[in-house]
C-alpha cells in the first residue's frame, strides 16, 4: 500500500475500512462516518502519549556520527537504538550500522546534551540505556530544542513536533506518535460524546516502528510502559455494566488495555504504570477490548497480527488488498479501519 | 479548582504579575513551570519559589514563537504531569513609549498579536485537548481593560487584548459542558516594570501590588 507522505489536511475525510468478521463482510466509508458505527454507551479509548523528539544527532566520544532514537523508560534513564551516519531521508534497512558504543561511553548531541551510556542490550549491540546529565529542566529543554521527531524516508519534507500530535497528546512518552487518533478532529469527538458514546484515556510509551536491523525488527513491539488511569478503568467497567463496547483507538491501546485486564474480572482492568511485553495475536482470547479503531496496517507487520485477534487473517488480507487496489494509503498519515466483530450490525440493528 | 498536586503553566512567569502568580500557585500545592524569554530573571523566580518549599521549573521559550508552543507543551507536560491549569499572562505592549496607530509599524502589531494573542490560541489548542478528555481543567487569560476602552496610543495592545477577551469567550461557548473552564480576568493597574514602560511617570504609591493580584486571581481559580 501506497504510504500517506505528508499530513492531510481534512483528517474526517480521509477513508476508513470497517471490517466485520461476524458477517465476515466490509465497507468503506470516511472517518468522519465513524459515529454510523459507534452506539450510545460505547467508550472509545486513546493514547493520549504525546509524540517525543526522540531523534537525536550526536557523537561518540571518537567524533562518529550516530543517531540515537530514544524510548522512555520509567526509571528516568532512557532505552536508546542507534543508526550509523545519516537521517531519515535514507531508508532505516539501509542506514549504516552505528558505531558500537560500550558502557561508560559519552554520546554528545548538539551543545547541550551529553549522555553516558550506562547499558548495552545483549539482544543487540544497538540497543543501549543512556542516562542524560544535568537537571529534568535542562534535559527537557535541550531535549525539545535539539531533538526532532522521528520520521521515515516515505515522508516528503523533515516533519515538525506539531505534525505528530493527536488531539489528545499529554505527556510525552511516545518515540513514534500513536497515530489511530490522529484523525478524531474534535468536532466528531463532541459529535459522538452527544450521542452518547465516551472517551477515556490511556497513556502507552509507543515505540519504534522500524530499528534498522532484521533480527531485532522480528521481535517489535519491544517492551513499553503503560498507565491506565483509576478513572479509565472505572469507565471500562461502567461501560461493562451497562452492556457497551469498549473501542480501542490505535494498537498501543489494545496492548495497554489487554495488558492490564483483570483475571476473571469480566473485562475490566487494573488501574496502575506498569510496562508491557504481551504481545497480542490471533491466539489471543480478547478480554477487555471489543473492537480497534485504527490504521492501515500491511499483512505480516506486528500491527497486522495484533489485528488477527479481532478478525481472521484471510478476511484482513482479502479487505485490505481491496482497499489497496482502491487507493487507501497507509502509514501514520494514512487511512484507517475499524475492525470488531458485529461492528457492522449497528447499522442493520 | 484543586491545586495540591496540580500541573499548571504560567506563561510571563519571571517578573511581575507571572512570578507573582507562580509563587501563589506552588504555595498552595501546584506543580508550576514558569515561562518567559529571559532565562536570567526565570531562574531567580524559580529559585525563589523553591527556596520558599514549592515546586517550579523553567523553560526559557518565547511564546510569540510558532515552534515553541509544543516545546512548551511537551517538556511542561514530562515536568509536571498533565496540565490542570493554564494562564496565558504573558503580553507585549509593543514598541514604548507606546504610539498613535499612524506611527504604528505593521510588524510591531503583527509581534504583539503573536504574543498576545496567537501565542495563547496555540498554546491553549496543544492543551486543551487533554484536559476535555480527562474532564477537567482551567484556562486564564489575563485580559487589561484596554481591551474594553479605546485609549489612544494604545492601539496595538488594545486590540490583542480586545481579541484575546473574545477568544476566551469563544473557547468557553465552544467547550461549555465539557468541565474545561475559561476565565478572563483583569488586574487592573498593577506596580510592573510593564506599567512603568507604558506610563513612566505613574506614582507607584497608587498601583496594586502584583502579589495581592495574584492571590485574587488564585482565589478565583479555586472556587
């Protein structure tokens, strides 16, 4: 599928796939048809991690160029995979390897930012811990003034830290923006909060869509730290109550959500910050989450095969490769689907 | 409002009504980050604020600047958790002693709209959103009643501040049912080095003092 190079500018016009595996059928639609498909009592919940600066330029201590995309951790030191010379213009699959770093090691980026490097990972030499000098108000700033969003060679010009915003974006945890909720303008939010539907949040430490190496790529999404809110998961409840359908926005919700789901508890979840490494798929036994709100995601990516709990692979394939021939475009700034089973029922109930 | 553990940002945080409301909010429990240009001042206020118990952080942006705005939003955010409460304080009168809008450069109205009153819109539209989401939140423009009164040589000034009292009220009317507050307030005549650039020659003796403001317009915000 053809990727989306840049931000559109009528987000509820761009295209949605809504894939049903009760009637083992779809449709397409626009985003801002959404609320066709969403009843009174359902919840719609989102990340709302706002999308870090987490590409750093920098050197080693030999003067080697090295770039550093940075996941956050919660213990304040900072998980680190790192590129060779260059940028996001080249592809990540051909970027040099970076220059092996070890323990002890100083990395500098730009004038302000200098960080040791305090761990490398066993799995790869270029996944490293780096812990940052100077207080959290230096850091934060040298971090905003010197680091820039994370973006790849399919998009067509250097993104700014406001092109990887959702309209929900709070902290920022996120190395990559959780892009599902990127094109929920308000005014289809407040539309379908007066229909009765709700939102609640969650807050997902979104990583890296791609590091540059095959092996470590096979074994996306890495761990990553979530927080589900006392008040989201008394929502989910209160939805669970009442009969309503708890929507996820975006796979990093589905992960976070089915992550925290209590045994036996009926599909609600324990509120807390914890970290993640379940990896969901078509073996997984959905708990919480009824049906995912999310993007364009191309057969045999970790994010298809999150799909895979919500629909057969053959359906996704078959209602994605449609979508293809018929222009849908993907990545971040892509189209969407809905996928859940019964989600087109609401239209015929 | 609750302001024991809240986030807030106060942008004009390093003199006057701003450090003054930064100081109110972390003696009553917010988590504040100041926001001004000058680093220099902002630090003094911050460690002032923290030698006296409470907690503030610095972030040196100018809020008249486009690609400051999610800086501002995001490093405030990782510092203090999700913004509760908001005060746009932040203004520029333009160019002193101020002018008749004949003598008025175009550009000098375009920086004091950028400060006053874009500035705020963007800001406001990078933290608002969390704040419907979690149902909760208040923003404070601090308004000037040049923004109700035409005085000459008050041009540029007059009409950001007149704009940004409406901008409040759209944003409430839009957002109304949502428990995102919108407050405008006016300070009236305060002791300032901003109201000493703008009337040089005003008694002193005669103006507020910006701390009793500030605890006016915090009282305000937690009621």
């Amino acid at each position: 599928m053809s990727p989306a190079t840049w931000p559109r500018e009528s987000p509820l016009a761009e295209r949605l796939l809504v894939v049903d595996p009760r009637c083992d059928c779809t449709e397409e639609r626009r985003v801002g048809d959404l609320a066709a498909y969403v009843r009174a009592g359902d919840l719609l919940v989102v990340n709302d991690a706002a999308t870090l600066p987490a590409s750093l330029q920098g050197r080693t201590a030999s003067g080697a160029s090295v770039e550093a995309r940075l996941l956050a951790s919660r213990d304040g030191s900072w998980r680190a995979v790192l590129f060779g010379a260059g940028d996001w213009r080249t592809r990540t699959e051909d970027r040099p390897a970076p220059p092996v770093v070890g323990e002890g090691d100083v990395l500098t980026f730009g004038g302000e930012l200098r960080a040791r490097v305090s761990g490398v990972s066993p799995a790869s030499t270029r996944v490293v811990t780096l812990r940052f000098e100077g207080d959290p108000d230096h850091f934060w700033s040298a971090l905003y003034r010197h680091g820039r969003p994370i973006q790849y060679a399919y998009v067509a010009a250097p993104l700014a830290l406001w092109h990887v915003q959702t309209p929900f974006a709070s902290r920022p945890w996120s190395s990559e923006m959780p892009s599902a909720a990127r094109p929920l303008a308000w005014e289809l939010v407040l539309a379908l909060r007066a229909k009765g539907a709700s939102f609640a949040a969650i807050t997902h430490a979104a990583g890296l869509s791609s590091t540059g190496d095959a092996a470590l790529d096979a074994a996306l999404p890495m761990r990553e730290s979530y927080e589900v809110p006392a008040e989201t998961a008394a929502a989910i409840a209160r939805t669970r109550a009442r009969g309503g359908r708890v929507i996820a926005v975006g796979t990093t919700v589905v992960r976070a959500l089915e992550s925290a789901a209590l045994p036996g508890g009926g599909g609600t979840v324990a509120p807390g910050v914890r970290d993640t490494d379940l990896v969901v798929g078509s073996s997984h036994s959905l708990r919480v989450v009824d049906a995912i709100f999310t993007g364009m995601h191309e057969p045999g990516t970790s994010h298809d095969t999150l799909l895979q709990a919500f629909a057969p692979r053959e359906l996704l394939l078959r209602a994605f490769q449609g979508a293809q021939q018929r222009g849908f475009v993907g990545h971040e700034f892509g189209d969407s689907m809905l996928v859940g089973p019964g989600i087109l029922s609401v239209l015929t109930s | 409002m609750e302001l024991r553990g809240a986030g807030a940002i106060v942008t004009g945080g390093s003199r006057g009504l701003g450090a003054s409301l930064g100081s109110a909010l972390a003696a009553r429990g917010a988590r504040v980050v100041l926001v001004a240009r000058e680093r220099g001042p902002l630090e003094e206020t911050v460690a002032r604020i923290r030698a006296a118990g409470g907690e503030a952080h610095a972030l040196a942006e100018d809020i008249g600047d486009k690609t400051a705005i999610h800086r501002i939003a995001g490093a405030a955010a990782a510092l203090v958790g999700p913004i509760d409460l908001l005060v746009h304080n932040a203004s520029t009168l333009g160019p002193v002693p101020l002018r008749l809008l004949l003598d008025t450069d175009c550009e000098d109205l375009e920086r004091t709209l950028a400060v006053n009153l874009v500035g705020p819109f963007r800001l406001t539209k990078a933290v608002a959103g969390p704040m419907v989401l979690r149902g909760r939140g208040t923003v404070v423009h601090v308004s000037s009643d040049a923004a109700t009164s035409a005085y000459p040589r008050w041009g540029a000034y007059g009409v950001s501040k007149a704009a940004l009292l409406h901008l409040n009220a759209i944003w409430a009317a839009e957002l109304e049912g949502t428990g995102v507050r919108f407050l405008s307030v006016d300070p009236g005549e305060m002791n300032t080095k901003m109201h000493a650039d703008a009337i040089p020659d005003a008694d002193p003796a005669t103006l507020a003092d910006p701390a009793d403001v500030a605890a006016r317009i915090v009282a305000q915000v937690q009621s």
